[in-house]
C-alpha cells in the first residue's frame, strides 16, 4: 500500500493544538472583518463555492448578487454556463466572480463597463483554492490577502493530518440514483489523500456510474478497485449502501456532504467531520 507522508509527523496532541489555534486566528478574522464591514466593490458571486469564499474571507456584505444555485438571499444573476448579462447591468457590479467553467468571451461579455470580470478554477486540486483565496481577497482590495491564503493553507493541511488515514479509500457521492466517484485532479481526491488515505480511483476527475459505462454500479467498481473504505458524501443509511456493506469486505462511512461539495474553505468543516471517525482506520490495520 501506498505510504503518504508530509514532513515530520507532529504528536496528535500537539496537531490539535496547531490546527485549533490557526483556526481560532481565521474565524477572529472573519468576525472582525464582518463586524467592521470595510469598504468593498459591489460584487457578484457567480457559483456557490465563491460566496463561501466571500463569506470565509468577511466579504458578504460586498455581494450585490448570486446565480440561480445559491442560497444566500440576492438577486439572481443566471447560472454558472448561463449568466443573464441584464440582471448582472442592473446591480451596477464593480467585481465579477465565477467559476472557470463559465466560458470566457461570454462572462467578459455579461460585465458592465468598468467591472472587473474574473473566473476561478478550484475543482482540480486544493491548492487552486488556496490560489482563489489570495485572487478574490486582491480584487477585493484586502491588503492581507496573501497572509489569509497562506493561514488557510496551513489550516487545513494540519486538520488533514489531524485526520490519521490508513487504508484504500474510495470517495463517492452517493450509493444510490446517479453517483459518481473522485480521481486524481479532483479536489477530493487531493483532499483524501493528503488525510493519509490510498485512493484507489485511477479516472481523472469524476466518474460517472451509469449504464453503457464501463463501471454501471457501485458494485461493479468496488469490485474491481476494492477499497477498504468507501466514504458516502450522503446518507450511509440508506438500503443501498447497507446492501453495499453486507455483500463486500469494504466498510461504508457516510459523511455530510454539505462542507465537501463546494471547493472552498467550508471544507475545513469536513475535515473536522472526517477526523471524528478516525478511531475506525486506527483499529483496522491496513491491509
């Protein structure tokens, strides 16, 4: 099995301590920055994963507007593939922000002259969020922007430590309807495996488990990658994933999805998540 190691490994102790007293700094400068409001262009969120972004760096006050998927109380502005160039015009926008997945002579086209129109990655790895961090809190006009990357980076490395992992891992958003599992240049897969797990996916990004594929069902693909832990980003109790675990050696731990499916630093919260089922893989020897 594949060991991962990422320098010298500290006493769990002694990791709690880091990653507590680095995530006590960012929350206080969250609040404080919240509490103060400083001046900010009127900003656009164009995905959900950037309002988390605004939120985690104080910036939701700036948000004058949202795509259709958010659930922060804006105006709507479009979707991700889709942004309504009108209703965009109508907010006087001084900053658009979006995904990467929103082409790009079309979001330079929906920004109203004079605003700044920028598209994010995130989805390929963790260290793009951290990149996107350093990117909005710039634009933003924030002078510590940099140093706010860098906190987080630090952040949720030392709660990835803290998590211990141990065995073959495979990470899927569900048992049942459509799910998909995570591979490398994937954020989840980084995230997984940077916990210390072996990620057992070999396609890049996300599969797709459907019929005419060559993995159809969560079966199939367990069978031919056989994972130690199969990692739900849903409810583990539902009769698939039970009918999972009673048929194979693999053990299914379900998690919530909610901090996981948005590459931002709400991902922390998964992490914490993810650490309190530790005392599973440090039973279970790997194998």
């Amino acid at each position: 099995m594949m060991e991962i190691t990422h320098g010298t490994p500290l006493q769990p102790g002694r990791r709690l301590l880091r990653a507590a007293a680095l995530l006590a700094g960012l929350l206080h400068a969250g609040s404080a920055a919240l509490a103060n409001e400083a001046p900010c262009p009127r900003i656009v969120s164009q995905s959900p994963y950037i309002t988390h972004t605004l939120q985690w760096l104080g910036l939701e006050h700036c948000i004058v507007g949202v795509s259709r998927y958010d659930r922060l109380e804006r105006p709507r502005t479009g979707g991700v593939m889709d942004p309504d160039g009108e209703a965009i015009a109508a907010l006087a926008p001084e900053l658009l922000l979006t995904s990467g997945w929103t082409d790009a002579n079309r979001w330079q086209a929906a920004a109203p002259p004079g605003a700044r129109a920028l598209r994010l990655p995130g989805f390929g790895a963790m260290g793009e969020i951290e990149t996107n961090l350093q990117r909005i809190g710039e634009a933003a006009g924030l002078a510590d922007a940099g140093a706010r990357a860098e906190a987080f980076a630090k952040a949720w490395r030392a709660a990835a430590a803290e998590v211990g992992g141990q065995g073959r891992a495979l990470v899927v958003s569900a048992c049942e309807a459509a799910p998909y599992s995570f591979g490398p240049n994937s954020y989840i897969y980084d995230l997984f495996a940077t916990a210390g797990f072996d990620m057992v996916e070999t396609h890049e990004r996300i599969r797709h488990l459907k019929t005419g594929e060559p993995y159809p069902d969560l079966d199939t693909l367990i069978n031919a990658l056989s994972p130690d832990w199969l990692f739900v980003l849903a409810r583990a109790d539902v009769p698939q994933c039970a009918m999972l675990q009673a048929r194979t050696d693999v053990t299914v731990i379900g998690l919530d999805g909610a901090p996981f499916f948005h590459p931002a630093p709400i991902l922390l919260e998964g992490l914490r998540q993810l650490a309190g089922q530790r005392g599973r893989w440090q039973a279970r020897p790997p194998r």
